[in-house]
C-alpha cells in the first residue's frame, strides 16, 4: 500500500515493484514443453480427433458460406427485384387489364401493402437463418479449439460459463 504521496500522483503506488524473476521462468521452451505435455502431437487419439473436429469444421464454414450466399441473395432480390416488378408500370397496367377483362376490382395498393410485410418478415428470416449458421460455424470452431467433439457436453460446458 503507498502513502499519501503516491496516493496523489494519480493513483499509482510508486512502492509495488514488479517481480521480475517470475518472468525468467516464463521462457518459450518451458512453453512449448507445458504445451506438448497437454496435447501430444504422437498420441494416435488426439491426431484423429483433430481431423474429425477440422472435416466438423469444414463443413460448418461450407453451411455458413453457402447460407450467407442464399440468404443474401434472397434478400437482394426482395429488396430490389420485388420493388421493381411492383412499381413497375407495366405490372400496373396489367392489372388493369385484368379488372376489366374480368370485370374484378383488385386493390392494387392493398396488394403492394401484403407484399410488403412479407418482404419484412422473410428478410427477418433469412438473418436469423444466417445468425444460426455463423453461430454453428463459430460453435465447431470452439469446439475444435478446445479439443471436444461431443456437443452436448460442449453446450453445457458454456452454458456453465454464463450462469
């Protein structure tokens, strides 16, 4: 604890010292050993678990690629394509052409409303949709990190960590 003074000099204790001999035991081979000794690079196990956690994470990035690709496509189209053959005048005068060929009144503005909150909520979808492919990926990337393959077991471990 310091005194008054160091106290003063903006909070900082001139009196602590810093332990630099347990820094000099910190060296990068005694690293590199404490490392091997918690996984073992010739343990048969460990190797084969390793590649069955990569092919897991291989393909949780392929989903999560794939998804964005889909889910981003799809909601360009609502945003643009959709808008466009909407407005469009033509598509305007179509439907004019079917009420009085038909002898119906559409509400062409009703219509476009409906279109409009389904856009909404398929947009929604498909970010949620994608949320939950990112979190896969990034869930088989913990996974594959801390060396587990069995999920639940994984999901408990985490859901620990919260609570």
């Amino acid at each position: 604890m310091g005194t008054i003074d160091d106290t003063i000099k903006s909070g900082i204790s001139y009196t602590n010292k810093r332990n630099w001999e347990k820094d000099e035991e910190k060296t990068p081979e005694k690293t590199a050993e404490k490392i091997k000794e918690k996984k073992p690079e010739d343990d048969p196990e460990y190797i084969a678990r390793q590649i069955r956690l990569k092919q897991k994470l291989g393909t949780a990035k392929t989903v999560n690629y794939s998804g964005f690709a889909v889910n981003g496509g799809s909601i360009g189209v609502m945003l643009f394509g959709i808008n466009n053959i909407v407005m469009d005048p033509n598509t305007i005068e179509f439907m004019n052409l079917i009420e009085t060929t038909f002898g119906i009144e559409i509400q062409y503005e009703k219509f476009v409303e409906l279109v409009e909150l389904w856009k909404t909520h398929l947009i929604s979808l498909c970010g949620s949709v994608q949320m939950g492919f990112m979190y896969y990926q990034q869930t088989r990337r913990k996974m594959k990190e801390m060396d587990r393959e069995d999920l639940w077991g994984f999901m408990n471990d985490e859901l620990g960590k919260v609570m």
